[in-house]
C-alpha cells in the first residue's frame, strides 16, 4: 500500500491498484463519474459509507493529475 495523496492509496491487492479512498475499496473515478452524473456528495456519503473529506480528496487528487497532465499537439 501506498499513499499517492492524503487520504488516497494504492496497493496492488485492492481494484488491482487503482487509487481508492484509504481504508475502502472506493476508486476514485467511481466517485468523479458519480458526481459527474449528478450525485450530490451527501449521496456519495450515504451510498458509499464516505465522509466529506473523503470526496474533497479525490476531487482534489483529480485536479491534481489534470494539473500535471502534459498534451502534446501534432
């Protein structure tokens, strides 16, 4: 297991090391298409077992990778 962000882990025995919420089997892309497709964070919190913080997360390790992200135009 390894934290890549706070509150964001990956380890190769859970979703085959796809980042997830730490202590859950929650990818973070599920929560992005969730809240893409209108969920409300209260939803996620409920259907999910989540806190708040939880969702930030994931939402701010998402901008995070976009950030970094470098496209390169031919």
């Amino acid at each position: 297991m390894k934290e890549i962000a706070p509150r964001i882990i990956i380890d190769p025995e859970i979703q085959g090391g796809r980042p997830v919420i730490q202590g859950t089997r929650v990818p973070v892309d599920l929560i992005l298409g969730k809240i893409a497709g209108g969920m409300t964070i209260e939803e996620l919190m409920k259907e999910y077992e989540l806190k708040k913080e939880d969702i930030l997360a994931a939402l701010q390790y998402a901008a995070q990778v976009i950030k970094e992200e470098v496209l390169i135009y031919t």
